[in-house]
C-alpha cells in the first residue's frame, strides 16, 4: 500500500502521550496513529487480531511453559 506523508499539530502533552504509548506498545509513533485511526474508522478487529498476536508473541515462552505443564500433568 502507497504511504502518504501527513503532517499534524498537536500540542506537547498530546506529542508525550503518544510518544510514550507508541513505546510502551513497541511500535512507532506513526503505526500508533495508524492504529488509533484504523479504530476509529471501524477496523478494530483487523487491530484486535494484531494486538492479540503481538501479546501471543510477547508472553509466548509463558504460555508455553504453563501448558506444557500441564499437558505432563505438573501443575
């Protein structure tokens, strides 16, 4: 998909915020903004089915362990 540049003003509290909410979520500020909007306009489950990847990948060692835990019956 094409990349259109768009440029916006925000006041310094708005820029913190979403600076540290893009690095709190690993991503970049532009993908933050992406994302916020991709919401807005109705594609929250494309969004949803994302985050809950990067969460699966994330925790993915955790889980891993917890079932395989419990698959051998070791809990």
């Amino acid at each position: 998909m094409a990349k259109t540049q768009l440029n916006v003003r925000v006041d310094e509290g708005t820029a913190r915020a979403a600076r540290e909410r893009a690095t709190a979520r690993g991503m970049s500020v532009n993908r933050y903004i992406e994302e916020l909007v991709r919401q807005d306009a109705g594609e929250v489950g494309h969004t949803f089915v994302e985050a809950a990847a990067d969460f699966m990948k994330q925790y993915e060692n955790v889980f891993a362990e917890e079932l395989g835990a419990d698959r051998e019956g070791r809990r």
